[in-house]
C-alpha cells in the first residue's frame, strides 16, 4: 500500500543524535473517507514540532489510546511532549502538515526545557520555546512549501546542535538510549542510581525502562518487516531476537505502545490508509 503526498526525510550526520526525521504528510486533492482521515501514532519518547500548512486534527478517545490533554490549544506550530500511550487522531478534512521528530536529551540541550513536565502535553509551540527560536518558528510557517522548510531546518539546527559539541549515537533507539545512559553515569553531579533516573528523566522526560520498551519494540518492528518476505511471521523468534522475556511479553508491551496485538498491527500496517505513520519507516 503506498501513501501518495506522504515522505519521511531523515537527517544528514550534521544532525545525528539531535533529529530524528522529519514527517511530511498532505492529503489535499485525495478523496479520504472520515476512516481513512483517521491517523495512528504509538507511544514514543520523541519530541514534536508541528507546522500546519492546511488542516487541522482532532483527538480521538479509546480505551487504551492517551487522551486529549487539558491544556491543548490548536496553533499554527505546536509542541508534543514524549507520550506514554499511543495516540488515534482524525483530521476533519485536507491537511498539510510538516512533523519534526527530535530526540528529547537534544531538544533539552537546545533549549533548556526540562521534558518530564511535559510528558504527554501538545501546547503552542511559540509560546513554550526560548524568544530566539520564534523568528525561525514563524520562518517556517511562511515558508513556500516543504523543500524550503527543510532548507531553513538544517540552517537554524545544524549551527546549534554544533555548538553543544554534542555526541553523534545514530538513528536508532537502541544505540541513542544506550550513550544516553553512559552520559548520565558519567556525569559529574553525582552517580547514585536514583540521580542517573532524575537525570535521564530531565533530559528524555521518561525512565529508563521506558526507553528500553520503545527500543525492544522498534527492533521487533524492523524484524517484522524483514521477516515478512518470507511467508508467515514467527512471533516467538521475533520476540527472542528482539530481547522480550516471551512472546507473551512482546505482545503486551506492543499493545500497551501502539494499542494492537502484534498480528493486529503487522495487518493494519498493510492495509489501512490510518496507519501512514508506521509505513513511512517500515517502507
């Protein structure tokens, strides 16, 4: 299944361990039902900037799925916290919108902002980030079309994210949580495991373990699609390669993160317009 008007960039080196990619999507001239308006998102510990170009999205609340934050305003550009739940959202009608995913130790590094009191929280994005980061926030709302957008993204990143003089961990969760646990070790304001938790917790906004569930679920993600070349998927070697204690523990923790029984969510993927997200990095 393929998903016309959707693109997925990921970063150069420049910007390694900072973002994590960028997620363009634009259904305008495409004739969706409300059900294939619908858009699914699991759980992750990543931080959002959103722009809309078109459009808007409205939550939508299962049991299972987070629900709308109290304190959710719609604005031009909007911040998303890391989530603990995944998230069922619809968009009324055609929508263009640009989704920048950064890793949350770098968007704390880059602003100061401590995330874990923004867990689970979407507010106005202009009015959450440091005063130097508007006239950018506004740039890339007047910007002409996505190229330009990416164009004035790597422009306003890169410099910054130099300036930290930042490790470079890679794109995956596994590689990114790991340096980020060594950085809180090594750190010099003490090396008690309660102060590497609060520390971890400042700079992602979620435990440790939390961490450790996405990475094992993005591992078992990407074995799902190697695997399915093949014929039929074996659960049980994808839970053992994918360090689960079983099967019925990847099961659950993919439930808890995406709201689907893995066999449930390895379908939709194939075969549902709503599960866009997902396509776009299996694909």
């Amino acid at each position: 299944m393929t998903d016309a008007g959707t693109r997925l960039w990921l970063p150069p080196l420049a910007l390694a361990g900072c973002v994590r990619a960028v997620m363009m999507r634009d259904t305008r001239g495409r004739a969706l039902s409300a059900v294939e308006r619908e858009n699914y998102f699991p759980a992750t510990p990543l931080v959002q900037l959103f722009w809309w170009a078109e459009g808007c999205s409205e939550w939508l609340e299962a049991p299972g799925f987070s629900v709308p934050p109290p304190d959710r305003q719609f604005a031009p550009v909007q911040f998303g916290g890391p989530f603990t739940l995944p998230t069922h959202t619809r968009n009324p009608g055609a929508m263009c919108a640009f989704k920048l995913l950064m890793l949350p130790d770098a968007f704390a590094a880059l602003t100061g902002i401590a995330l874990d009191r923004h867990v689970n929280r979407v507010v106005d994005a202009r009015e959450l980030l440091p005063p130097d980061w508007r006239p950018w926030l506004d740039a890339m709302s007047a910007a002409a079309d996505d190229a330009a957008r990416l164009q004035l993204l790597e422009a306003f990143m890169v410099p910054r994210w130099h300036a930290l003089g930042a490790q470079q961990p890679g794109h995956r969760y596994a590689a990114w949580t790991e340096a980020l646990a060594v950085r809180a070790a090594t750190s010099a304001a003490g090396r008690s495991l309660r102060q590497l938790e609060r520390r971890i917790k400042a700079w992602a906004g979620l435990p440790m373990r939390e961490l450790r569930a996405v990475s094992r679920a993005e591992s078992a993600f990407y074995a799902v699609a190697a695997a399915e070349g093949g014929g039929a998927v074996n659960w049980a070697d994808i839970a053992a390669g994918s360090d689960y204690a079983d099967q019925s523990h990847l099961c659950r923790e993919t439930r808890r993160l995406t709201g689907f029984s893995p066999e449930d969510l390895r379908r939709r993927i194939a075969t549902e317009e709503a599960f866009w997200a997902y396509r776009l990095w299996r694909d």
